[in-house]
C-alpha cells in the first residue's frame, strides 16, 4: 500500500529535550516536506526537500532542521523544543514533475512540549 | 503573497442537505488548486483537485469549479451524509515550482446530523 508513515504519532516532551520525528514513503517520491497545523492557521510548511541531499527552508523553519539522506526518509529534529512548537505536523510527499503538485500526507505527529 | 480564505466553521447540516463551503483565494500566476479532507485522527486525503480555469474536480459526490473570474473555488455536495463530517482545507499550489509548497485555508469543520 502506498504510504506515508510518521513516528510518533503522540509526544510529550519538556523544553530544550532534543527529538526526532521520522518520516518515511515508499512511493519513490523525490519531493518530501514538512508542515505544521495550528488552530486558525491551517497548514504551514516548514521545510521541503527536492531529493536525497536537497533540502531548503519553508515559511516557518526556525526552531528546526531535517536531513535527507536517503530518498524514502525525511526526519524533522528539534534540538532544542520550546513550548511554541507543541503543535500537530504532517509529513507530506509527491513526485517532482508535473505542475499539479498533489501531496500526500502522513497521519500526523502529535507533540506537546512542556 | 499567496493565501486561500474560507469560510468560518463550524459548519452544522443535517443528513441530506445541501453543503457548500467557500474558498477564494491571492495568487500570481495559475496555481492549481485542491479540496483536502481530515477525518477524526486522520492525515489529510486529497479529496478532489483542478489545474485550470474552468475545471471541474469531483470526488464522492462532492464537486468544486475552478473560477479565475471571482478567483474562487466553492466545495458543494448535494446530500451529505453523516460520514461526512470532518475537517475540510481549501489549498493552492504555489507558483515556486521548486518549494511546491501546498498554500492552505484554515479549514472548516462540518458536523452532519442524522
């Protein structure tokens, strides 16, 4: 089945703990990004990578950082979690041709920090 | 810059009513433009999508009309049904074909009765 995981689903974490969230896809999608949604704001990208060793920044990256070391991860780190970034994100991925730019999500990591 | 405004939720129907939920949206250029949909403790799902002025996207009964003249792409059912109820976002594709970054309303909920 085609599809994007996320781990963990649920965190609680305290302030300046360092974490990671994983992302994996294993549709062959060169296109991976990470998003956040918080209440009245929708959806905000935070950063996106084009391929393996391609990342770039989105609206929102402070207080994060990613890799892309291989094509199907794309791992999102908070080396040091304030209570701003207790937040619902979303992993996201699609090809990198076409103009249609259709993405497909994860289910979602719930993070709070304390 | 790019934004997609929707309408406040949330939104409340009985089974077997019409549904409408409005989007318009600030873009440059011909964005393409997308309805997702968020269950209960669920990722986003693509629900139905249009590249062009004009298009109509579809999906399980739900339909939206891309409208470059009101720059405006309304979500319609005609009978919704109880299984309905979720989380909808209205999205545009940006213009930066190297971000791709998905530009989202803030969502709005709606609650099917029986």
């Amino acid at each position: 089945e085609a599809q994007v995981t996320q781990n963990p689903r649920y965190l609680i974490t305290v302030t300046g703990k360092k974490l990671t969230v994983t992302c994996s896809q294993n549709m062959n999608h060169e296109y991976m990004s990470w998003y956040r949604q918080d209440p009245g704001l929708g959806l905000r990208q935070i950063y996106y990578s084009m391929n393996v060793e391609v990342t770039d920044k989105g609206d929102v990256p402070e207080g994060y950082k990613v890799s892309r070391k291989e094509k199907r991860n794309f791992p999102l780190i908070l080396e040091s979690p304030s209570p701003n970034q207790t937040s619902l994100y979303f992993c996201a991925s699609s090809v990198s041709t076409g103009a249609n730019y259709e993405q497909y999500f994860g289910p979602g990591t719930r993070l709070t920090v304390t | 810059g790019d934004s997609v405004t929707q309408m406040e939720g949330p939104v409340t129907l009985s089974e077997e009513a019409f549904l409408t939920i409005n989007c318009t949206y600030t873009a440059t250029g011909y964005p393409s433009l997308f309805w997702y949909v968020q269950y209960p403790g669920e990722g986003l799902q693509l629900l139905l999508k249009a590249t062009k002025a004009d298009d109509k996207g579809s999906n399980k009964g739900f339909e939206a009309t891309y409208r470059k003249e009101t720059t405006s792409f309304h979500l319609e059912k005609g009978s919704v049904q109880v299984s309905d109820s979720a989380v909808y976002f209205c999205a545009l594709s940006g213009t930066d074909t190297g971000r791709r970054a998905l530009t989202f309303g803030s969502g709005t909920r709606l609650q099917v009765q029986p």
